[in-house]
C-alpha cells in the first residue's frame, strides 16, 4: 500500500559511538525522503565523531561496533557533523518524520547534534579570539541549522507494531498455542498454566534454525534463562548487575556502569541514600552485604606478599625523595 501523504515523509535511522544521549555521537545517518507522489530519494553521511569539548574524535564503544561494524579508522576521515549539518537540516525542514525506536534514541541523537553545532557556533561568535572571517562562517551555520523538530510529526514504526501486535500473555499464548484465548486471563492459576504451554509452544516452535531465526531454542533451563542476553543481575529489581570480572556493578543513574566497589570508594553516601530510598528490600539487603564485604577486606590483614609488596614500595619512595 502507498503511504498517503500531504507532505514528504522522512525516514532516518542513526548508528552511533553508543548509547548515551548525552555522551555519544553520530557515525552514521541515513535518510529516506518519500513524496506525496510516493517517489523516494535517499541520502546517507559516514560522519567523523568529534567531540568540541575535548577537540578529538570520539573512539566508538567496541559494543557498538559489533552492532554497527564501523570502527574508528572506518570514521576518521569522514566530514564532521558540523561540516554536514547545513545540508542535513535542508533534508528535514519540509517533512515529517518517520523512524524505529526513534522517539526513544534516534530523534534525540539528532537532537542533540544539532544542538552540539549550535552551541559551538555560538561560542564561536562571541569568542574574542575568533577571527572575522571565522565567525562570519559560525553564523552562516547558525542559521542554516535554525530547525525546531519538536514541531516536526513524528510516526515511530515500533510504537505501531507494538500497539497493533501486543507483546502480553494472551497474545502469546494465541500465537503458540492454536490460536484461542485462555479462560480466566489475569487469574494467578491461569496465567500461570499459560505461561507453561506458552514456553512448550517456544521449544515445539524453535526445533529448528530457519531463515528468520539465527539458532534453534536447546530445552534446558541453563540455555533458556540465558536467552535475549539479559544481564545477570544480583538484585531481583535489577538494580545490581554481574559486570565485567563478575563485578557487581550499578545499572541506573548517575553511576550507571561503575562498579559497586569504585562508588563505594569515592561515595560511600550513595549507599547510605540507597538505605534510605525507595527501593526494594532485596535492593537494600544486597547493598548492604557489600558494604559489609569492602568494609572487612579494608580490616583484613595483609599477607605476606601484600607487605613485601609494600615494603617496596616505601622503599623505593625513600629513595626518590633522597
């Protein structure tokens, strides 16, 4: 079916250094403008991540690399955003949009580039330093980039499908199980008898790889708990998660990503304002063994290795204050 439009539609889909809004950048955007007369144009920029602040290139998350396949090398020698910038927002400025998840990551991404570009400009033109020439460039950016995609309409293809195709029980067990609704949906009983003829339904399914799916399902519960890659949390609310070297390590907030052990270091009163928040006892209990645990490897006597270690290092020290 023809998309029915007053307007062009602009699809567009972002590959990044990573995750973070706020700390990451674009390497790569890709633009598909339809018409009203349903023909299309598209248009797609490698960009070199650099970030103003620190006068680099950003390097791209090793993660997201093995999601994207680009590589630092692959970007380097790519246009900066602010170089591509002008012309993108030419792209945007008469249509709508259209995107997958981009309500949650794209569109913001964007957002946020534009923004970077914007501020640059602007520091650019009050700068004293800043050469006539220089900040004569900086405003003609400025207004090439004079853009408001908050006015933009925004249709997110992924909020559709999971509206129209809901991810519950009662779908799934429609979907696995023949078709029917179960009895007494919300019941604890039949929910519960659901959920088991649901997970038959999976494993009957999935005997098999096949040209939609990667790897067949194994019928062990070792296999089966680890399916979708979800972290392995050591809270049940998820708070905690099993990082790298097994580390508990914060999943939310100002320290997600670092370990329990380093904030405890450098902010013991984040665990105090754990005690005393709203989270779950278990959350609680679990923030307090390790509490517990780093303040008795701190009483723990050193052992010989650890004392002849810093017997040398005292050593040494004395020597190069000599």
């Amino acid at each position: 079916m023809e998309l029915n439009l007053e307007r062009p539609l602009l699809f567009f889909d972002i590959e990044s250094t990573g995750l973070s809004i706020v700390s990451d950048f674009i390497v790569e955007l890709s633009f598909v403008k339809v018409f009203p007369d349903n023909h299309h144009e598209v248009k797609t920029w490698r960009v070199c991540p650099w970030d103003y602040s620190a006068g680099k290139q950003k390097s791209i998350d090793p993660g997201a690399s093995q999601v994207n396949g680009i590589k630092d090398e692959d970007v380097a020698n790519e246009p900066k955003f602010i170089e591509i910038a002008p012309e993108v927002v030419e792209w945007l400025k008469d249509s709508d949009l259209a995107g997958y998840n981009s309500t949650k990551f794209d569109l913001p991404m964007l957002a946020e580039e534009i923004e970077r570009v914007r501020t640059y400009c602007e520091s650019r033109i009050k700068s004293a330093k800043t050469s006539a020439d220089k900040k004569e460039k900086a405003q003609k950016t400025l207004a090439a980039i004079d853009i408001d995609l908050h006015a933009k309409q925004m249709i997110d293809v992924q909020t559709i499908y999971h509206y129209m195709e809901p991810r519950n029980l009662k779908a799934a067990y429609r979907f696995y199980c023949g078709g029917e609704d179960f009895e007494n949906a919300h019941s604890a009983e039949a929910d519960t008898l659901a959920t088991y003829e649901v997970l038959k339904g999976e494993l009957e399914m999935y005997q098999q790889p096949d040209k939609f799916h990667d790897c067949a399902l194994k019928n062990s519960v070792e296999f089966l708990s680890g399916v979708g890659g979800r972290p392995r949390t050591v809270d049940y609310a998820g708070r905690l998660i099993l990082g790298k070297n097994n580390e508990p390590t914060i999943s939310f907030g100002k320290h997600k990503g670092r370990t329990a052990r380093e904030v405890y270091e450098t902010e013991p009163a984040y665990f105090a304002w754990i005690m005393n928040g709203e989270f779950t006892m278990d959350t609680k209990r679990q923030f307090a063994r390790l509490k517990e645990q780093f303040e008795s490897e701190k009483k723990k006597p050193l052992d010989e290795k650890e004392v002849f270690d810093a017997k040398i290092m005292l050593k040494e020290k004395f020597e190069q204050g000599k």
